[in-house]
C-alpha cells in the first residue's frame, strides 16, 4: 500500500462507502464488501506467497498429465509457489502489482492450480478463511486510521525465501494519522 499510493487510494475509497465518517468497529457483514481491498491481499499473495515452496515426497509413481513423464516412487518434488504465480501465461506482466487480476472474470479463466497461496488439496491451509478475515480486518482498521507511506519502490524490496519469505531489509514504512476518511476518501 506504501508502495501504490494509487491502490491506496482505492482502497480507501472502498472503506468511505462502507463505514463512511463513522469510526465503528469492523463487522464480519463489513468484511464481505471489502471486495477491493481483498483483491489487493491476494496480489499481494501472489506476488509474495509466504508459503514460497511447497515440497513432498511421493508415495507412488506419479504420471505427468501434461507430458510423458513419470515422476518416480520416492522422489521429494518441489512445488515453487512463487515460480508459479509469476509465470506470464497465467498472469501478464507477473511483475507488475495489479489487483485487477483478481477481477471474477480473470479468476474464473484461470487453471485451478495457477494461484495457490494456500497449497491446495486435502492438506491444504486449514487457516485460509481465517487469514484472509484477519488480514481484511487488520488492514482496513489501520487504512481507515493512517495513511501508509514508503519511500522505497517494489524493485528495491530485497527478498530472503526461507520457510516463510520475507523481507531481509525490513519493513521501512511511516504511518500518518488521517484526520477523516470523509476527507482521504476521492
Ligand atoms: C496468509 C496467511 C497464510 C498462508 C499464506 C498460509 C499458507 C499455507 C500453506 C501454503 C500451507 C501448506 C504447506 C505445506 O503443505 O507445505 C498451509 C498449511 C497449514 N496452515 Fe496455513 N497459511 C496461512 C495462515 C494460516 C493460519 C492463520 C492458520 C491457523 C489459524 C493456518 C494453519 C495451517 C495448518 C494447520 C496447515 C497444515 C494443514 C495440513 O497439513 O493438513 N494457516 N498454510
């Protein structure tokens, strides 16, 4: 958000029609009309999948639908999450930040498997419908109170894929306070 004050902006936008100038908690009835800004969590989460690698050990041979090949009994296969969400078939220009991809008539053109943050299967992420709450709550509560600022653009960002990926310089933002929303709001 730092980084796109433009998206910001939007999103903000989004949160003056549903709470107007009104400072209330956020309700779970609010969550589900923040279709805006959870577009935006799931770029984020496409472009900075948390989960960046997913591996396992396969059970049994297993024949690739898409080309002649077995993978063999034994093998531990690596399912890299953040290879897969910037490959241009799937999402044009993968390195751009653009929520719109998350647009329904995007999403429902795309291969099931092309955007999984989550893993997917039996043994995905029980904590999925949870995290995503979360994070539209969290979110629009500190949007609806501070403006974020970043001098830093996304290129600089100096990315670390442990476990979990993360950012080796930190998350260098300013937070200041907006006076209302009626007035941030376009
Ligand atoms: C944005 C937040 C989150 C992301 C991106 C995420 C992502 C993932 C991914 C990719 C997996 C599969 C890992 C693997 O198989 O190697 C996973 C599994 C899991 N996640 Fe999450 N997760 C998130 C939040 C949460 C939360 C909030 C909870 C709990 C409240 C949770 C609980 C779990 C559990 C228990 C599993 C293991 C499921 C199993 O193996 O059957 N996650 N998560």
């Amino acid at each position: 958000m730092g980084a796109h004050q433009d998206i910001q902006q939007k999103v903000v936008d989004e949160l003056y029609t549903i709470f107007g100038d009104s400072d209330r908690p956020v309700t779970f009835q609010d969550t589900l009309q923040m279709k805006y800004l959870e577009r935006c969590i799931m770029e984020t989460l496409r472009m900075y999948p948390p989960v960046p690698i997913i591996s396992r050990q396969i059970k049994e041979n297993v024949k690739l639908a898409s080309r002649d090949l077995t993978l063999p009994i034994g093998a531990t296969i690596i399912i890299a999450t953040f290879k897969i969400h910037r490959n241009e078939d799937t999402f044009p220009n993968p390195e751009v930040f653009n929520p719109d991809n998350f647009l329904p008539e995007k999403s429902a053109s795309r291969h099931y498997y092309a955007y999984v943050p989550f893993s997917a299967g039996p043994r995905s992420c029980v904590g999925r419908k949870y995290a995503m709450l979360k994070l539209k709550i969290i979110l629009s509560t500190i949007l609806r109170n501070f403006k974020i600022n970043s001098n830093l653009s996304e290129k600089d960002w100096k990315l670390q894929a442990d476990i979990i990926l993360k950012r080796t310089d930190g998350f260098k933002l300013s937070l200041e306070p907006r006076k209302s929303l009626a007035k941030s709001a376009a």
